[in-house]
C-alpha cells in the first residue's frame, strides 16, 4: 500500500497545504499579477468621473456605472464558484483576466468613434465587463491563494494580495490625469492596463500550481444563502458588504467634495481618489505583517476606530463652511488606512469560522460585494436630494459605522482569533 493510501484524507490534505505554503517566489509572481488585475475595477470609480464630464451626466446617473459593475457579484458569485469546481482555480482566474482584458479593450475602441452615443455604450458594456471578470476572479482567486497558505496565515497573505490590488487602484486615477493634461485623452489608461492584464494572462497560464484537485461536489444559491442563518458568517457577509460600499464610494466621490469646497479642477481632484488608494496600499502592506502577530480582533479595532475618525473629517469638512481642505485629505488618509484590512479580516473569518464548507462561504462573501452596487447609487441619490455632497458622506457612514461596530463587540468563534 503507497504512503498517500495510507494517510487519512486530512493528513494528504495537510501535508499538500504545508508543500504548498512554501511555494517558490517565482510561483507567487503570476498569482500577485492577477491580484493587481483584480484592482482594474477601481478604475471605475476614476472613469466614472470623466464620463460624467463626458457626457454631462448627473451625480445619481454616472454613480450607476458603479452598480452596473458590481451587481453581477450578485448574480455570478455562484456560477463562478461551479465553474472553479469544474475546471479548477487557476483556469478561473485565467477566464476572469481574459473578460478583464475585453472589458480594457471597448473603450479603446469607443472613443475612436466619433458618434458620442457609441462612446457611452462601449463605455456602459466595458464597465459591465469589469465587474463579470473581476466577479469570477475575486471568487476564484482568493481560494488559490489558499494553495500558497493556510491557517492564520492566510489573512496575511490575502491582505498582501489586496496591497498588490491597491496599487493597480493607487495609479489608475494618477495614470487618467496624466494622459487627461498631456494629451486631452484620460483613456489612455485603458491600453496600459490591457497590456498588463495581457502579460498576466502568459504568467498564470504558464505558472506551476498544484493546487488541489476541483471540488467533485455542487454549490448552489440555496446553499450559499443557507449560511446566513450562522450569525458569525452573516455578520461577516454584512462587513463585507460596508467594506466594498464605502470603498466603491469614497473612490467615486471623493473628487466630487474636494471640488464642492475649492476651486480645484477634475483634473487635479482626481488624485483625491490616489491618496485613498495610497493610504490603502500603505494599509495593506503594513496588515499583511500585523495580521501575522496581532489579533483579527485587535486590528478590526484599529480599522473601525480609522474609518470612524474619517467620516469625522468628511462630515466637518463637507458640514460646516470654511473648513481647510488638509481636513479632506485626512478623512481619506484614515479611512483608506481603516478600510484596507476589513475584507481579509472578515473573509478568512467566514473561512475559519466553517473549514469544511468554504466553497459555499467563499461564493457567499463574494456576494457581499454587491455592496460596491447598493452605497454608490444611494450616495449620488442622496447628493441629489440634498445638492450637495454631504448627502452622499451620510450614505457612507452607515457602512462605516458598522465596521466600527463589529471593532467594538467582535468576538473569538471557533478557529478564529
């Protein structure tokens, strides 16, 4: 009898995890690729603006091309879980870079057509693209990633993903201003990251992860929903959604208060959406290592006692009349710090919480990043109702007050810490 026949299945499984865990740098490469592919969705949250400049939309109209791109997290996050069981992980990933990859190329060919309502449909199908390809990766790619580690390092190693996926979010808006001061032409940025997506697809394909054999058993929407009946998993899948919201949200409208309460042009306020994504990147980094030697308790603290001091700085500065705008740019320095590790904390939670059924959980969070659909459009409602942006921070502070919240009366559940 051979030594694998001989081993239970959960000594094989543990042994492959351990193997796995220590996997060559050169195997970690295409991986963190595709999680800074991942980050081309935030890129609508740049664009979002410039089309609304386009084309002469409203605040409640052009924050709809949000929801356009994070809806199909609700309607996909199963089918993509499915997939995975039957073609594997990292052929997954490899489907979502390549819708990824279509969605970079339609407003390339858009604006080279003259006729503005064709611009605007390519633009309208490309961020739907976006959201379908980023769906399947997100509930694909943070599972293989469980093939490089395991246990409580998995938080760790998902928050380092999420750093690489910030950059890809931090450089976007940058890449947009430049291209719109130098060349009239803020698209530019869509061919540099299709060439991007393009290398990370020839890495990925050509990358040596074992990863464990597709999962032979069937996930579907009554069982992913089943879950929330667990309270740890139902506040998890909540988190989840505030988190993306006020992400999705902050991303899309935070040029729009800097130039409510200065004379500062789209342009120039575009790289508000950057100093998120800086302070974000800057978070995720410094959480892949303290996740690795404090408590997910502790840092959710820290992350709700962040987010929580930047509505502070949002509501003063968009409230109250003569406010200095460092006061903005603090509210984004806190809560792109506060908001880069709830999603791994609350993600590996869900995970830990129910090892043996992480698939349905898996497809499950993602689901709860419907958020990025449900904060945006509430959130340029609300500006529209008001006339001005503080409706929309409003909006925002019920997700950030939440996350504040699971900080406060978060609790140890089983694997969890």
């Amino acid at each position: 009898m051979s030594t694998s026949q001989s081993m239970t299945s959960e000594e094989v499984e543990a042994v492959e995890a351990d193997r796995l865990g220590n996997a060559p740098f050169t195997v970690l490469v295409p991986v963190l690729m595709s999680f800074f592919v991942m980050g081309f969705v935030d890129l609508v949250g740049t664009a979002s603006n410039y089309v609304q400049s386009d084309f002469g939309l409203s605040d409640s109209v052009s924050n709809i091309f949000t929801t356009m791109t994070f809806f199909w997290f609700l309607v996909l996050s199963v089918p993509a879980g499915m997939l995975m069981n039957r073609i594997g992980r990292r052929h997954t990933v490899l489907v979502s870079i390549a819708i990824t990859a279509l969605g970079c190329l339609l407003p390339i060919i858009g604006y080279l057509i003259p006729a503005k309502p064709a611009q605007l449909a390519f633009i309208i199908v490309s961020f739907c693209l976006l959201g379908v390809g980023n769906t399947f990766m997100q509930v694909s790619l943070n599972p293989l990633v469980g093939n490089l580690a395991h246990d409580e390092k998995l938080a760790g190693m998902l928050t380092f993903g999420q750093f690489v996926k910030a950059i890809a979010s931090f450089i976007a808006p940058l890449i947009a201003g430049w291209a719109a001061m130098m060349f009239g032409r803020w698209w530019l940025l869509y061919p540099i990251y299709l060439v991007v997506a393009i290398l990370s697809f020839v890495m990925l394909k050509f990358d040596e992860i074992n990863e464990n054999a597709p999962d032979s058993g069937h996930t579907s929407v009554a069982d992913c929903f089943a879950l929330l009946r667990n309270p740890v998993i139902l506040l998890c899948f909540l988190g989840i959604v505030c988190h993306v919201g006020v992400d999705v949200g902050i991303n899309a409208t935070a040029p729009k208060i800097l130039m409510e309460h200065s004379s500062i042009g789209l342009e120039v306020a575009g790289g508000a959406t950057s100093v998120y994504f800086a302070f974000r990147t800057l978070g995720c980094l410094s959480g892949s290592v303290l996740l690795q030697r404090f408590s997910r308790k502790a840092m959710l603290r820290v992350c709700g006692g962040l987010m929580a001091a930047s509505s502070v700085c949002f509501l003063l500065f968009s409230g109250l009349d003569g406010m200095p705008v460092w006061l903005a740019y603090a509210g984004l320095a806190c809560v792109g710090l506060g908001n880069a590790n709830v999603f791994s904390i609350m993600l590996t939670t869900g995970l830990l919480h129910l090892p043996q059924r992480q698939n349905e959980v898996s497809g499950l969070m993602m689901i709860g990043l419907i958020g990025g659909a449900i904060f945006p459009p509430l959130m340029g409602l609300a500006s529209d109702m008001m006339g001005m942006q503080l409706g929309a921070i409003l909006v925002m502070t019920v997700g950030v007050i939440y996350v504040t919240l699971m900080g406060v009366f978060f609790r140890s559940y089983g694997n969890t810490r």
